[in-house]
C-alpha cells in the first residue's frame, strides 16, 4: 500500500521540481551549520564577481551598448586631422557619405551674467547634429548655412550647463549670452549625457567657414576631425576606397606646401572606434585582471569545497547505503555550489557598486564611458550569469569527488583517512594555479609601480616647488593693442610680488604639463631649411613668458644669454631654444645667431641662447610626432597661432596677435592656500570681466600628469592585494586539511621520536612543493604576458629582474606566513590522543 501510495503521488506530481527544492533547503541548513566556511567562501566569490560586474559595467558602456544616435552603426570617423578647405572637399566630392566638421574643443570667456566664467566648447558644422543623428531636447539644432560669415551667432548648450550655470532657466531659448565677446543667440539645449566629441565639452557653436580668409583660416586654420555617416546603400568599404582620392585631391589643393604624404593613410573607421580610442585597450586589460582574481576566487572555493567532501564522505556514504544514487548525490552537492555561488554573487553585486565608486574616483575625469557607467540590467545579467557559471566550473570537482564514494571503506572507518590520492593532489595543483595567477597580477602591479617609481625621479627640466599658477583669461580683443596686455600683466606681476610671502613672479603663455603644450603650437621657417614638399614648415612649440620666468622656473641657460627688459616690442626679435632643437635643425654648429621666424611673419628672429630641456608634455618627454622643435620668445614680442582669435570670431585680422590668457607663477614659501586666495582676489580687482581659473600648485600639476599611470597602477595593486590574501587562505585551508588527514601519521612520528621542529619542517616542506611549482609556473605566464603592459611602462623592462625577484619573494613569505599556524598547530599533537582517537 505505501509503495503503491508513492508511486502514485510521482505520476501526479512534479518530481524534479520536488528534488530541487528539497536540495536548496538542505544546502541551507549545510550553510547555516557551516558558517565560517559559508562565509570565507562566499566572500571569496563576492570579490572577484564584484570585480568583475564594476569593470564589466565600463566595458558595457563603452564597448557593448550602441552608440546613443540614430543608426548609429552607420557612423564613421575619417581618421586624421583637416583644415576647413578639406572639409568642405569632402562634404562636396564624397559619393558614400554625408560629413560633418567637429572641433576637439577650446575655452570660451562667458561674461555679462555676473562673474566672468571660463567655458570649453566645440566648433562643429552646421550639419553636425543631423548627421550624428542627436536630436536636441529643447529648441532646434542648426540650420543649413549657419556656420557661414553673418549668421553663426548661434549656441547650443549641454544640459548641464542649462542646469549649473542658468538654472535651468525654461526660458533660455532665444535668450542672448556673451561669449568671447560675441553675442550669441540660445537656439536649443542638448539631453542629459550628450557631451561629444568629450565628456568636457559644454556647448556647441557653429564654426565659421569663410573661404575669403583662405591662408590663416580657411587653409591654415585649427586641423579637426572629421565624421560622416554613410548614405543609404552605402558600405564603410566604400568610403574607404574613395577616401585617399580626396585626400590627394585636397593635398593638391593647399596653397602653401606640404608633405608628399599627408594623411595618406587615412581612411574611414566605425564611430565607436574613435570615441573609444585606446582606451579599449586599458579597459581589457582591466577586465582580464579582474577575471584572473575570480579565477583565483574560484580556485580557492573548489579547494575549500574539495576539503569539505572528503569531511562529508561518511555521510555520503549512508546516503548511498540508504539508496541515493551517485547522480542524485552529484545533484545535491552541484546544488550547493552554485546556490553558493549565486550568494557571493549577490554580495559581489553590492561589492561592484562600491567598486564602481572607487573606479570613478581613482580614474581620469576624462575617461571614455565614465558617465554612463552603471549597474544597470545588463550588467546584472552578467553577474548572475558569471555566478552560475562559476558555480558549475568550481563545484563540478567536489560533486565527483564526493559521488565516488567507497561505501564499505567510508562506513567501517571513524577515520577521514579514506581520501582518493588524485583528488588531494588536485586540491594541490588548484592552489599551486592559484599562486601563479596571483604571480601574475602582482607583476603587473609591481612593474607599474616602478614605472611611477621612476617617472617621479625624473628631472622635469624645471623645479615645480614652491610655484603656484593661476591662469588670467582676457579676451582675445585686449591684444589688440599690445600695450595693454603688456600693461596688465605687468600691473599682476608687480602686485603679486608685493604679497607677503612672495619672492618672485613672472608670467607665461603655458606651464609645463598643465595639457594646453598642443595650444602652443606655431609653423616656422628656420634658417637654411627652405620648405617644399619633402620640408614643409616645421611645427614648433613655442613658449611666451616675461622676463625672470626662467630663472623662477630654475630653468637652465646652456649657451648665450637669457632674455632681459631691452627686449621690448619693436627691438629686434630673439629667441631661445632648447638642445635638442639646435641639433635637428643645425648639427654640430653653434645655434647662437641663427635665425627662425613664425611662418607669417616677414622678419627673422635671432637666436640669442640656449636653454635646458623641459619635459612640456609629459614626465616621459615624449611629445607629439609632428613638434619637431621648441622656441622661447619674450612676451613682448610673442605672437600666437592665431587660432584662438579665429575659433572665437572676433578678429579678420591677417596678423596673429600675441596670447591674451597667460599664467601668472609666483614663488613662495607661505601657506598656497593664503597665497592663491590673495592672487585670485588681485586678479579679479584687476578686471572682474576676466575669467580667473583655480590656483595650483605646479608639484600638482605635475603630480596630475601620470594620473592615468597612477590610476591603473592603484587598480592593479588593489586586485594585486586581494589576489594575495586569497592565495593565503586558500594556502592556509590546504595545510590546516592536510594536517588534519595527517594527525595520526604525526601522531605516530612523535612517538617515534620526531620533536616539533620536525614536524614543523615536513609541513613547512610540503607547502614549498606546493608554492615552489605555482610560482615558477606564474613567472612563466608573466614573462609572456608583461608585453601587454610595455604601452605603460617607463624606465624598466616588461621582464626587469628586480621586480619578478621581489614578487617570487613576496609570494614566498606569502605561502610560509600562511603556512605557519598550522604547521604550529600540527607540532602541538599529542601522539597519545591522537592514537586512541583513530
């Protein structure tokens, strides 16, 4: 009647879903009468899920969730960099695609609406909104024609500057703002996130195309990018065979030389690829160091796990007595571990939130893809798919060790002696994989905490202590007459010099590494060196200061003599350069008395000394392919690009004027705070129309230049640390389990006569052979790996001896330090009791 009663109730009942059900209550109460392995286990899993889903989150803004645009898979970018003139061949010529023009960005003064604000906006096409296909959330985009002379007195705003600077005001469209003393009309407002072509930018002003203005605008104006979308029927193989013809019919076209190669291997490439930029990248490597900590995660569960069946071989054992099946016990104990895993990954999910936190306050503000970063729906799909899966991976070995049970052997024995050779060998081998996982990733973080190491020792070519900066932003209209720039920045200097605390002061055009060295930029012609196609005019960095601004700086003169007051405007015009400049351009001569002038000026400029290399760039010195060289010129004499003046629309003047925004040093040894806030103050009496930027410390803005060396090397540390501790915990468990499957082998050894330092030593000896194998294997992978991280390194080798040294010792000690308590443990048996207990 029974067997009948059950028989009938599995026919009319849902079996399976019963057995399931039954195997996550009986997981539960397990994890409830096991909670220190509940919990070390389950945050192990919680670190490396969390981890994972915080980067995973990046990588799905960036890299997997389409572009926020209309058809946004049939968007290019034309790689290179194009004057207006090219633009406008293109727009013209092109069969596959319509174009668009789109300015990196500069700085715009907004004035008129109380304190002066300094602003950073693009220049983009009149097209520019339709062909990226973003719509805007109030008002209009552009019209047809309005980047044209006498109608781009138009803006577009970001949204948050609607919100931050106009409150949001409902009725700012068509309201008048100042910029760079152009009055512009609001015509729309863009939606919350839109900030291309960065994450900087704050509005959007129509570029002006004015081909009357063919040699300092049109032709010889700011080189931008230039996107397209691809038209209907249209494929990017298309436009990339049409691309060199126009780039070598618009080489054709300059009206001064260039080289025989300009951009002639450009072509076109997916949108995304060019907002994401080598961050891609950083944000894989990333991803796959946060993999390699869930892999040492994983690892050391399966090891935990691999212990706990051979603890639970007795009652699989009576299971299989009282008629379970291997696959039914397989089940359950599967069961548990992924029921474990979904738990971390729950854990790891409000770890991931944190982490996300963390990423966002160590990495660049200008980080592709910082904004939209989010633990959204896709990327909890992510972590609750990763967890099953690594509960499957890290369970299956524990679930066929537990299912194999020798029945007769584990029922006539008290003992937990009765364990399968290859499973403890393969608890062995998963933490020997753990330490060389974890050798992995602490080479990394080790080689680029050298590489931060050594960039901090180098000489920058200057001495930033001490030095403060703040940078005064007149509008460009106040150069016209070079007197009143002279003016105003001698008044600063002079009063700045007057503040207690104060030792010097001087005035430059830039500082070093302050991001603006590509703003500086000018053409020249140097002596000697006439340009046609195969010597085009070289582009120099060039450098406007007052004089003292070298010796402030500690900037050494090498050959000839500095700068001093005779060189005024109207003297004759001189110049310093730097070493490296003297030998491309005249080797093994005396540069002193050679001559350089701007490529738009009519007189030449002397070449009066020879100053030190500064790292203008960067710590590493490296600086762009296309500076071939570095000029100095007196304030009173300096001349800019000329960009500036024709981005703002201000001037048609033919002749570049001199930089109106300047940074004001001073030198003091009193407090920065009580020093920045008496020059921000002078400068505002000065002029409160004048936008006046933050005071830095020059150490700072040094400090800020590796910001992105220090980001990933603080992230890898972090993944470094926690690969460490779980590499120790998963060493620990292994020798407290070994131990206690030994206690009576070393019971018998002491009552032999062995004392506790032998018996500390076989333990300590047999983790060795453990640690010794996974770090030599970790050392292995790392030599092959390190390569990647060669882009990030500076000043040491992707193999330097040193730091795989002191990683291999540091996993040692590592693997020692967690071995030693239960080696202790082990030596403190007394072999009376633990013989009477087996």
């Amino acid at each position: 009647m029974t067997l009948a009663k059950e028989e009938s109730r599995d026919l009319w009942s849902f079996l399976a879903l019963e057995r399931f059900l039954q195997d996550i209550r009986y997981a539960f109460r397990m994890f409830a009468a096991n909670p220190g392995f509940t919990a070390v286990a389950a945050l192990s899993l919680a670190l490396g899920i969390g981890g994972n889903a915080a980067v995973f989150s990046f990588v799905n803004a960036l890299l997997i969730r389409p572009l926020s645009y209309l058809e946004p898979d049939r968007l290019i970018r034309i790689t290179e960099f194009y004057p207006k003139a090219a633009f406008v061949v293109f727009q013209e010529q092109s069969r596959t695609m319509d174009v668009a023009r789109v300015s990196p960005g500069s700085e715009f003064n907004l004035t008129g609406d109380g304190e002066a604000v300094r602003l950073f906006g693009s220049e983009v096409s009149a097209n520019f909104f339709a062909v990226l296909g973003a719509p805007v959330e109030r008002g209009r985009g552009f019209e047809p024609g309005e980047d044209r002379p006498g109608k781009d007195a138009v803006v577009i705003l970001s949204h948050a500057l609607w919100v931050n600077t106009f409150g949001a005001d409902p009725e700012i469209i068509g309201r008048a703002i100042t910029l760079n003393e152009m009055s512009r009309t609001v015509v729309g407002v863009m939606p919350p996130g839109f900030s291309y072509p960065s994450p900087r930018i704050q509005f959007w002003v129509p570029t002006r195309i004015d081909p009357s203005r063919w040699m300092d605008d049109y032709w010889g104006g700011e080189f931008t990018p230039v996107i397209g979308r691809l038209r209907p029927g249209a494929t990017i193989e298309q436009a990339q065979s049409e691309i060199p013809d126009l780039v070598r019919q618009i080489r054709g076209l300059f009206p001064f030389p260039m080289k025989r190669d300009w951009n002639e291997g450009a072509t076109a490439i997916p949108l995304r690829e060019d907002v994401v930029g080598d961050v891609r990248g950083k944000l894989l490597l990333l991803l796959s160091s946060v993999g390699i900590v869930l892999l040492i995660a994983c690892a050391n569960v399966a090891s935990l796990l691999l212990s706990r069946a051979t603890v639970r071989r007795k009652e699989m054992a009576l299971r299989t007595a009282l008629g379970a099946g291997r696959a039914r016990i397989f089940r359950q104990l599967l069961t548990e571990s992924v029921l474990l895993s979904l738990i971390g990954g729950g854990l790891g999910v409000f770890l991931g939130t944190a982490a996300l936190s963390v990423f966002r306050s160590v990495l660049p503000e200008s980080t592709p893809g910082m904004a939209d970063a989010a633990i959204d729906i896709h990327v909890l799909g992510f972590a609750a798919g990763l967890a099953v899966l690594t509960g499957v991976v890290f369970g299956l070995a524990p679930a066929l060790s537990a299912a194999q049970v020798d029945l007769t052997a584990a029922i006539k024995t008290g003992s937990q002696r009765s364990t399968g050779q290859g499973w403890t060998n393969l608890r062995s081998w998963l933490i020997a994989g753990e330490i060389a996982l974890t050798v992995v990733l602490v080479v990394a973080a080790g080689l680029l905490s050298k590489t931060l190491y050594m960039l901090m020792q180098v000489d920058p070519g200057f001495r930033p202590e001490h030095i403060l900066t703040i940078r005064i932003n007149p509008n460009q209209s106040l150069c016209r007459e070079p007197a009143a720039c002279l003016a105003l920045y001698e008044e600063l200097i002079r009063r700045a010099r007057e503040i207690p605390g104060v030792s010097d002061a001087a005035a430059a055009n830039t500082v070093p590494m302050d991001g603006k060295f590509e703003l500086s930029a000018v053409p020249v012609d140097v002596e000697n060196h006439p340009k046609h196609t195969d010597f085009p005019a070289p582009m120099f960095w060039a450098g406007s200061i007052t004089p003292g601004y070298l010796q402030m700086m500690g900037i050494r003169l090498l050959a000839g003599r500095g700068f001093t007051e005779a060189d005024r405007a109207g003297a004759s015009g001189v110049l310093l350069i730097t070493p490296s400049t003297a030998r491309r351009f005249w080797p093994g001569q005396d540069p002193v008395g050679k001559h350089i002038k701007m490529a738009w000026e009519s007189k030449w400029r002397t070449v009066v000394g020879v100053v030190d290399e500064v790292r203008q760039h960067d710590l590493t010195g490296e600086s762009p392919d296309w500076i071939t060289g570095a000029i100095y010129m007196p304030y009173s004499q300096a001349t800019s690009a000329g960009y500036e003046q024709n981005l703002n629309s201000i001037s048609s003047q033919m002749n570049p004027l001199m930089p109106a925004s300047m940074n004001l040093l001073v030198k003091t040894s009193a407090d920065p705070v009580l020093v920045g806030r008496e020059l921000r103050t002078l400068a505002i009496e000065r002029n409160p129309n004048v936008p006046v930027s933050e005071v830095q410390t020059l150490e700072a803005i040094v400090s800020s230049s590796v910001a992105n060396r220090r980001s990933i090397m603080s992230l890898f540390l972090s993944f470094g640390v926690v690969a460490i501790l779980l590499a120790a915990v998963g060493m620990y468990g292994l020798v407290s389990y070994t131990v206690s499957q030994r206690t009576y082998e070393i019971g018998v050894r002491m009552a032999m006569g062995a004392t506790k330092g032998n018996v500390v030593a076989m333990i300590l000896t047999q983790s060795l052979r453990v640690a010794l194998p996974g770090i030599a294997a970790g050392v292995v992978v790392a030599i092959v790996l390190s390569r990647f991280l060669s882009s990030l390194l500076y000043g040491v080798a992707a193999t330097d001896p040193f730091t795989f040294g002191a990683v291999t010792l540091l996993l040692l000690c590592t693997a020692m330090a967690a071995s030693g308590v239960p080696a202790w443990r082990a030596a403190q048996i007394d072999p009376t009791k633990s013989l009477r207990v087996d």
